[in-house]
C-alpha cells in the first residue's frame, strides 16, 4: 500500500467549559504549555501531539475533534464526498489557516486544514 501525502493526524481539539480550569489540570497532571488565542480558545504544546481546547457551554458527550492536514482544501472535501462522506461545517478561515469539518460513513465528525 502507497503511503497518502498530507492525510496525517495533525492537531486533536477538545471542547471546555472552563479554560482556566482545564489549563491548570493538564499543566499540573501532564505538564503540558499552553498559549491563548482570544478569550475562547487555548492551544497545547508538551504533549506528543498538538492541540487545543475551544470553550463551549454545552455538556460535552465527545469532545474531541481530530483535525488532518492537507494542502488542497477544495480537492480533499471532494474526494471525502466521493468517498461516502458528508461534509458538516463547510471551509471558513481562522487564524493561520481555513479548514472544514466532515463525517465519515459511521457518524464520526473531524476536520481537514491547510495554511492560507
């Protein structure tokens, strides 16, 4: 089997009712760092792979989202749709990048990104 260009697991992002508290757990029980971007959102370093947490005020069922990387946003979200996919929340912009969330065939949402 041919290795896939850009298909990696990339960045892992978590929901959070309380920034504050969640940073001072993981800093304390896995020593992770963390830099803040706005209010809403903090991003991690220090733990294997890259993350972030996004404050929501909903209960959290799942609350991780797994985000891949590719360089071609437009070519990817076909072919996920091609594939059997469903594409949930089309490209929009954020800081550094755009990116798109998606299901697969069993229901699981994740998320492809690229650079601007």
């Amino acid at each position: 089997m041919s290795k896939q260009v850009n298909s990696h697991i990339n960045y892992i992002e978590f929901k959070a009712n309380d920034l504050s508290v969640i940073k001072t757990f993981y800093t304390a029980a896995f020593g992770w760092s963390f830099t803040d971007y706005g209010l809403t959102y903090t991003a991690f370093s220090d733990a294997g792979v890259e993350g972030g947490f996004e404050i929501t005020e909903d209960k959290i069922v799942n609350g991780v989202l797994v985000i891949l990387h590719h360089e071609n946003l437009n070519l990817i979200k076909e072919k996920i749709v091609e594939s059997g996919g469903e594409i949930s929340l089309d490209i929009f912009s954020f800081p550094g990048g755009k990116r798109f969330h998606f299901k697969d065939p069993s229901g699981n949402e994740l998320a492809v990104w690229c650079e601007e």
